[in-house]
C-alpha cells in the first residue's frame, strides 16, 4: 500500500520530466514548501485534466463515492488495481485520472514474531527522480473544493525486493507512460493496461531504515528521510 509519501522538489521538476508541450495551469500555493511527510486527509498536489486542460492542485488525499460516506464508509487512499476498473467502489471516477507527484514513500515492515515491532523504510527511485503515481481523483471545478473531492493513489502487488518491505506497492509510471495516463483521450482499457502491467518494478528503486518519527503525521522535516544505522528489523 502507500500510506505515506513525500514531496520535496519544486513542481517545475515534475512538470519538465513529464515533457508535455500544453501548459499546466499551477494553482496550487508556491509557499507550500516541501513535504516530508504528506498523510491521508492532507492536501498534496496532483496534476489532472480539468476538461479545459491540465492543473496542478492541491487535493485532499481519500475519496470516497456518496453512497459509501452515507454508510460511514472511510475515504479510500489507495485502490487497488486489480479491481479498480471492475468494483462499483471507484466507478464514478474511473475515468478520471490524475497523477500524484512524489519523490518517494514510506512503508513498515512488521516484526515476524512480535506484529507490534514495525520497522519504518522510505523507498524512492534510484536516480532520485520524481515519481508518478497513477491515481483517481474528484476536483470540483470553478468553485472551492468540494467536501467530496479528492484523490486515491493505485496500488498494485509487490514485486522481488519490495516484497520484503510490504505485499503492496504504488503503481509508479515512467514518464512517458504517465502522460499517456494522464490524456483524456487515452482509451479506458489502454489505461488499465498501463496500471496493470507497466509500473516500475523494484529493480527502479532503493530503500532504508528511517526513524519512527514519520509514523506521527504531525512531524515535518528532511530528517524523516534520513538513513538509520540501528533499525530495528
């Protein structure tokens, strides 16, 4: 799953890497700063297709359909990609899709006798480049954003390597495939296609220990990534 993940560099980076010639319209707020440690109900910029063209905002990270919030039901942070297209959950949305900008995430490895012993690791690209995680979202346009707007990222199975760290992954998409992600005239089952079968694998990342302090969503700061020399696991 991806509970947890962080945004650092400036929107420019993601935007460049993406390499699509239409503008994209920024709304987001350029004092944000970075973020270390970005939680579920939080805000955290996305690029998605208005109907007019593409934006960068702020979007509250869980979504959840009408229906489910009159039975209590929690917004989602992440679908899964095995039943994203088919389940009536993320039905309304699927066709509109989006792209959630991160450098990297955090996953906790559990203890294998005591489950109460989690190991926290943060997992970014190789390079340290920006990542693109397929996503769905709900933006309201031309007003404020709507109670019921958000986000949820796709998360696929893990693979050898990232398997150690946690059975899910986010399905993280080259740029290339993430613009085609992102068109609007990209067909339904292309872009199942592209969540299913062309996320980055674990060979396109590292990982390592990190302190507990990121399992406190109130805690901020470069520190959060930084590597441990006595991890627990």
């Amino acid at each position: 799953m991806c509970g947890r993940y962080t945004n650092t560099q400036d929107l420019d980076r993601w935007r460049d890497v993406l390499a699509i010639m239409q503008p994209i319209d920024n709304r987001t707020d350029p004092a944000a700063g970075p973020r270390y440690n970005i939680a579920p109900s939080t805000r955290a910029p996305l690029f998605y297709n208005t109907g007019h063209g593409l934006a960068a905002e702020a979007v509250r990270w869980g979504w959840a359909p009408h229906w489910a919030k009159a039975r209590k039901m929690p917004p989602a942070i992440n679908a899964r990609v095995e039943t994203v297209a088919s389940g009536k959950f993320f039905r309304d949305i699927w066709q509109q899709r989006a792209l959630a900008l991160a450098d990297g995430w955090y996953e906790w490895v559990k203890h294998p006798t005591d489950p109460k012993i989690k190991q926290p690791y943060y997992i970014q690209a190789k390079e340290g480049s920006p990542l693109f995680f397929a996503s769905l979202c709900q933006v309201t346009q031309g007003l404020e954003q709507h109670e019921s707007d958000g986000f949820t990222i796709i998360t696929a199975a893990a693979d050898t390597g990232l398997l150690d760290i946690h059975d899910r992954r986010p399905v993280v998409l080259a740029p290339e495939l993430a613009a085609q992600w992102l068109d609007p005239h990209t067909e339904p089952a292309r872009a199942l296609e592209i969540a299913t079968e062309h996320g980055l694998g674990a060979a396109a990342f590292r990982w390592h220990p990190v302190g507990k302090a990121v399992g406190n969503p109130r805690n901020e700061g470069a520190e959060l990534i930084e590597e441990i020399d006595d991890p627990v696991l």
